[in-house]
C-alpha cells in the first residue's frame, strides 16, 4: 500500500493522472458491456414477440380448428338423438349420449386452455378493481346453477386493489368455483372470502368447510393436469389453480393453500 504521505506533489499529480487513466478505462469498458447486454436484451425482447405472435396464432388455430369439428359433431349427435332416438335401443342411446358429454367436455376443456394462455400471455392493464363487487357476483351466478344447495357466503367489504380487473376475475371464478365443487357434499356448506395480514400486507383468502386436502400433496395443487381428488367423484380440468399461479405471479404475488382431509381448505393469494 502506498505512502501518499511521503510522495512529492510531482509523485502524487503523475499518481493521480494514471488514476484518471484507469478510471476512464474502466468506464468505457463498463459501458460496452451495458451495449452489450443491452443488445442481447433487444434480442430476446424480439424472440418473446415472435414467441407471443406464434402463441396467438396457435390460440386461433385451436379455437376454430378444434371448436369447429366440436360443434359439428355436438349438431349431429343432437339431430339423430333428436330425429332417430325412438328407434334406437338402449345402449346405442347410452353410446350417443357419451359421445355428447364428451364433445361438451372438450369445448370447455380448450376454453380453459386458451383462458390459461392468456394468463401466461395476455397483457396486464392494472386499473382499480373491487375484489368485493367480483366476488359477490361469483357467489350468485354459483347460487343460480345450483339453488337446491345451502351455502352461506361471506364475503368481505371493501377489498379493493390494483391490477388486471379480468385476470383477477379469473382467480376468484377459480378459487370460488373451488370452494363451491368441494363443499358439495355438505348439507351446510361455507365459504368465505376475506383478508389477513401477511408480513405487514395484506394476504387476500377462501376457506370452505369441504373435502380438505392432504397437506403432504399440497405442492401439486397448482401443477398443470395435477389434481387430488378422482375425477368420478369431483369433476374438473385440473388448469384452474395453474392458471391462478400464472396471474397471481405475473402480479408479482404468491398464492398458497392451506388444509386438512375432512377440514377444508383455505387458499391465499398476495398482490
């Protein structure tokens, strides 16, 4: 280490000159890494918009290609059970009424898909949106479809954010629809829709008093096709919760789940 005590002031300006020299060397070389990286950033800026137009492409294709056949044989299954159901026998008509569901099965499986792709995809316009006002027309529309079944909703007032109002529309058509499958077969079923405090922020949820679920399973939740119940007994197209994860992280959120077999289950979600 230098003496800068003991040097001349010819020493110390000959010091400070090379310095100079060194810093100005080092500034030009860091400004042509930044070129560089910023020229690599254009780059894959260029890759993601190609990868976005190949993806809406895709979508298109799906929804005509794949709708389209869908609809045809929905149409004809209809017509013969329709025109030719009386003289058909029982298991032909068993056979036609598969065919049916299954083609309805699929329509609203690509829905789901192109849903989840938006989810990846779609640009994020953040507005102020009430959470309250989405969630208590979830409930109705879920209370219109079925209004045999006794649920009692709570749902929290004046839970507002900011951020995409049809995104997050999204998560609680997913997590409420959840709430309503997996409460099905209480005769007194519940679900609430609140906030908590999580680390100082506030951590938005739905708890129901259904099935539960194993928490030693719950990583898989929100795993693409992932599902922990069978299919006979709980209906489903296992994107839903991918699709929440999807949205919630593209708002720089988490979302997890807590619950217990026979207990129910209580979803959460930051934003």
């Amino acid at each position: 280490m230098k003496n800068y005590d003991r040097m001349s002031k010819k020493e110390l300006i000959e010091e400070l000159r090379e310095k100079e020299k060194f810093d100005v060397m080092q500034f030009k070389q860091y400004m042509e890494k930044i070129e560089i990286l910023n020229t690599q950033l254009a780059e894959r800026s260029y890759e993601l918009e190609v990868l976005n137009s190949d993806l809406e492409a895709f979508n298109s294709t799906v929804a005509h290609d794949l709708r389209t056949p869908l609809s045809s044989i929905s149409l004809y299954t209809e017509s013969l059970l329709k025109h030719y159901g009386r003289d058909l026998d029982e298991e032909s008509m068993t056979y036609l009424k598969s065919i049916s569901l299954q083609t309805e099965y699929m329509k609203e499986l690509i829905n789901r898909l192109l849903k989840f792709s938006q989810a990846s995809f779609k640009e994020i316009k953040k507005e102020n949106v009430n959470l309250t006002r989405i969630a208590q027309r979830v409930a109705a529309n879920l209370k219109l479809k079925a209004p045999e079944r006794k649920v009692d909703f709570k749902i929290r007032n004046g839970l507002e954010v900011n951020g995409d109002k049809y995104l997050l529309q999204d998560v609680l058509e997913n997590l409420l629809g959840n709430a309503w499958k997996f409460t099905g077969l209480k005769e007194s079923a519940a679900i609430e829709f609140g906030v908590t405090d999580q680390d100082g922020k506030p951590a938005y949820f739905i708890r129901d008093n259904g099935v539960g679920f194993d928490r030693t399973q719950a990583a898989k939740l929100f795993v693409s096709f992932q599902r922990l119940h069978s299919g006979d007994e709980f209906k489903g197209y296992g994107i839903g919760l991918a699709a929440v994860k999807r949205i919630i992280q593209r708002h720089a959120g988490k979302v997890w789940a807590e619950g217990e077999v026979g207990k129910g289950a209580t979803f959460y979600f930051t934003l």
